[in-house]
C-alpha cells in the first residue's frame, strides 16, 4: 500500500531541496531519518517533516507499522516563483526570483493494495 505526505509552496529553490530528496529514495524510514538528521542545510528540515507527516499519515490513517515502511518515491517539483525588484544605482533595478518547490513523499510497505 503506498502512503503520501505532500507540502506545497516551500521557500526553497527546487533543485537545492531535490539533492537531499533523492538521497532517502529507497531507504528504509529509519535509514531515511539518520540520513536527513546528519545533513546540515535547511532544506533538510523540511523534508524531514514531509517525511515524519507520511509516516504519520500511514500509522494513524491505513494502521501501517512504521518499521515495515521504507521511501518508495520522492519527488520535488517547481512551484510558484515571486518576482521581486532590488534597486540599483543610477535608477536602474535589477530582478530577483524568490522560488517555491512542491515537494511529495510516498511511502511503501511493499505488499500491493488489494483494491485496484
């Protein structure tokens, strides 16, 4: 059965958070969790979170036990980009792109769903 935890809208670029989300693809959750905890960028953080959420979800929601799962997929995709404006000199002004991420954790247990 796949389980998903989804957040959407990070103030993160989407390729700094895809380097760290492509490390636990394929991890086992505890595995998973020591990889995250030992990295030390922010968005780290945060898809420990997304990850911590996916457990939860499959724990309380489907009565998954936690040590069976392991990180099926996990993919971040590009998200809404605010454009903002920094002065310079001589009137001029440059651009500056603050950009988002939509990021997507799925969660296995390894044994199909009977329902499809």
């Amino acid at each position: 059965m796949e389980v998903r935890a989804q957040a959407r809208y990070l103030r993160r670029g989407s390729r700094k958070v895809r380097r760290y989300a492509q490390l636990i693809v394929g991890e086992d959750i505890d595995q998973a969790r020591a990889i995250l905890a030992v990295q030390v960028s922010p968005a780290c953080r945060e898809l420990s979170k997304i990850l911590e959420s996916a457990v939860a979800n499959a724990e309380n929601n489907f009565g998954l036990e936690p040590e069976d799962l392991r990180v099926e997929k996990a993919y971040v995709d590009e998200g809404l980009t605010i454009p903002r404006i920094r002065p310079r000199a001589r009137g001029r002004a440059d651009r500056i792109k603050k950009r988002t991420c939509h990021v997507t954790v799925v969660l296995s247990d390894g044994e199909e769903d009977a329902e499809q």
